[in-house]
C-alpha cells in the first residue's frame, strides 16, 4: 500500500510524523512524505529512511495567480499552491491513501479526495482552532491573520464540517477523542494514535559529559520544548521564587525555544523576581543533546496551563520523562493529569497557581525514594504499557487496516 503523508511546514523537525512513517514502513507500507521547503533544503531526499519530497509554496513568479490563490484559500480553506501538486503525485507514485498532518491542509486533502476517489486520514496533532486563541496570547498580530486567516470561530465551523469528509480521523489522546465525538464524528471513524516514545531512538545516543559537569550537584527540574503564552512556563518561573529559598541548588532548565517576543517576556519576569541563578535558557538542541538534559534532569515539568486546546492534548515531553524513568510534575489539565494518575508516574497541581506547583516539586525534592518509585512507574508505562510506543503504532496500523478496507477508486 503506497502512503501519501502531507506536512504543511518544513521536515525535519517533526517527531510524531517520523515515527509513524517508520512504524509504516517497518511494516511493509511504502510511505512518502510531500512538505513545504525551507531555504537550503533539496527537493528531494531520504531523512532517516523516510521518501522526503518538498516544494516551494511560493515558486508562481506571476503576481496575480498568487493573489487569486490567496482568495481561493481566503474564502475555502483549500490550498490551491498545493494541490496540483499533490495530484500529481498520487497519479505519478500510484498513491492509495492520504495521511494530512493537522487541520489547515484537510481541506486540500478532501479536494484529492473527491477528484480520486483516494481515502483520506486526517491526523489532528491538536485542537487547532483554540491553538488559535492561545498561541499568539498577547502577541501584536496583522489584521489579516488575526480576523481572517486566523480566526478560531471560522475554524472551528470548518473543522466541524470538513471532518465529516475524510475517512479516518486520528487524534493524540482520548480527551481529544471525546472532543472530536462532540461534533457529531462517528466514534468508529476515530482512532487514538498516542505522542509516545520509542526506546530505540534513543539507543545511539551517549552522555555530553560538558552538560554533565556544568550541572553537577544541583536539582534539576526540567522543562523541554516549545516556549508559548499557553505552556505554563510563567507560572514555573513563579514557583521558583519558593523552590529556591527551600531549595538553594534548584535550577529550572528551559530548553527549546520559542517567539522572540514571548521569549523577552519571560527573560523580564525572570530578572523582576531576582530569579536568574536559578533559572536557565538553553536554546534549542539536537536530540543527541536532548538526551543528556533528560538524564541530568530531576523532575519533568509540563506545566501547561488549561485551556480548551491544552485539556485535549499532550506532550511527547511527557513520555520522554517517562521513558528515562524521571518522575514528572503536570498541570490539572484533564489529559495530563488522567495520564499521571494512572501509571502514578509524578504529580499533578493546580494549572496556573505557582504556590501548588512549588508544593508538588518540593514534595518530589524532599523524597528521593519517592522520585525513585514515580520515576520506575513511568518507565514500567512507557516502555512496555498502554503508553509505549508499540501499543500506539499497533494502533495506527489499525487505522491502516481499517482505510484498507475503504472501496478503491475507479
């Protein structure tokens, strides 16, 4: 069976397309992955044993066929820069299915759809359109993109009404699951396909001995991902005011990164509560590195604040805490605290209140045994439980059996 994946922004990075194309793949799919290209990328390439293949979204030199596209997508939410593409290559690569990454190309999807007759799985990475209300909180936006191209409401309408066109819709977990129930999707139409990890990615990987040394002797909590007004991180930065007084060698590790904008925001709260010895930027680091600060790491934070977006979905971070057998402190977001709740893997506190979660990550300080037993459960969950990775490739190779399933066009 011959695979399309759509990606609309560049690869790498994306963690989740990557493991589901190899879980396809190892399991006799042949699997090719059509995105948008970024400066200094070849067209074409194999990533990882991944079938890379990009194209330029603004390569129509004439002005106006790229404004007319512009309306087209304005009023339709149907990407016409991609989709002759995307024809082309289903009729060139003999494709049978299309995998659509998250919400904006669904439409553009449905549109091949409906020329080919080739069924269509929409893989919903998040709740995009509340994504909408929280990325950008306190950001300037243009006009255009804050009333049109931007606007949750519309969305919102559209992802209601175009969902019902694909045939299989998969979400990251099941609070998202429910969430896509309640607009009227037929339950047996929605499969859950979980960010869990892999152990074998890891397994190449070895200790920077440099990160090693420079974090001697403290207690790391670490936060590892991307930065935004929705992830919590304000109210981390806060909870050290506490932690640090309780504990002096306390260090919080932000590694990853995020707007400028949002970024100077933090680093001026950081300096306004006299919080910079304890508080850390890394920039965004390669995996390899990755690796190190999740050994050195203490606990794992995911302190994201709730939200209709952030109560129906979750982090690969969290599995990756797991994964390394670091006990975890979340937020209450429904998803999140469910998750911890059931393999007992960390600590929930209440989103947004620094006080509850200084409490929870001094509780984890003061009990090694504690962080000892959280961190084995979480690892026990990941490695070989309902959150490892094999349960939720066994479960996207469902979908497949499933789409295989679908009438063949033609």
């Amino acid at each position: 069976m011959h695979v399309l994946m759509l990606l609309e922004h560049p690869f790498p990075p994306d963690i989740r397309v990557e493991k589901e194309v190899q879980a396809l793949t190892q399991n006799g799919y042949t699997v090719f992955l059509l995105c948008r290209v970024k400066d200094g990328q070849p067209l074409q390439e194999f990533v990882n044993g991944m079938n890379v293949h990009r194209f330029d979204t603004s390569q129509d030199k004439n002005w106006l066929r790229r404004k007319l596209s512009g309306l087209v997508y304005l009023f339709t939410l149907r990407h016409p820069v991609w989709l002759q593409p995307i024809l082309d290559f289903v009729e060139k690569q003999r494709i049978d299915a299309v995998h659509v990454h998250d919400l904006p190309l669904v439409a553009t999807a449905v549109a091949v759809k409906r020329k080919t007759g080739i069924p269509v799985v929409a893989d919903l990475h998040e709740n995009y359109p509340a994504g909408l209300r929280v990325w950008n909180e306190g950001a300037e936006l243009p006009w255009d993109k804050r009333y049109l191209f931007r606007n949750p409401t519309r969305w919102s309408r559209h992802e209601r009404r175009i969902l019902r066109r694909v045939d299989h819709v998969i979400t990251v977990v099941e609070e998202a699951k429910e969430r896509i129930i309640g607009l009227g999707i037929s339950e047996q139409k929605i499969s859950v396909v979980c960010n869990t990890e892999s152990p074998s990615f890891w397994e190449t990987f070895s200790l920077d001995e440099e990160i090693t040394k420079d974090f001697g002797g403290r207690f790391i909590i670490s936060y590892i991902g991307g930065f935004g007004p929705h992830r919590g991180l304000d109210c981390a930065i806060q909870a050290m005011v506490r932690i640090s007084k309780e504990a002096p060698e306390s260090r919080l590790l932000l590694v990853g990164r995020g707007q400028d904008w949002y970024e100077v925001k933090l680093r001026n709260f950081i300096a306004e509560l006299n919080l910079k010895p304890y508080v850390q930027f890394i920039p965004w680091v390669p995996m390899e590195k990755v690796y190190t600060y999740m050994q050195i790491t203490d606990v794992g934070l995911v302190p994201h604040n709730s939200s209709p977006h952030t109560e129906a979905t979750v982090p690969h971070k969290l599995f990756q805490y797991m994964l390394f057998s670091k006990p975890v402190v979340v937020s209450s977001c429904r998803s999140l605290k469910r998750i911890v709740g059931e393999t007992t893997s960390g600590l929930a506190f209440q989103a947004g209140d620094p006080n509850d979660l200084a409490e929870k990550i001094l509780d984890l300080y003061r009990s090694k045994d504690l962080r000892i037993q959280m961190g084995n459960k979480g690892r026990e969950a990941a490695e070989n439980g309902k959150y490892s990775w094999n349960h939720s490739a066994q479960a996207l190779l469902n979908v497949y059996e499933t789409v295989r399933a679908c009438p063949k066009p033609g």
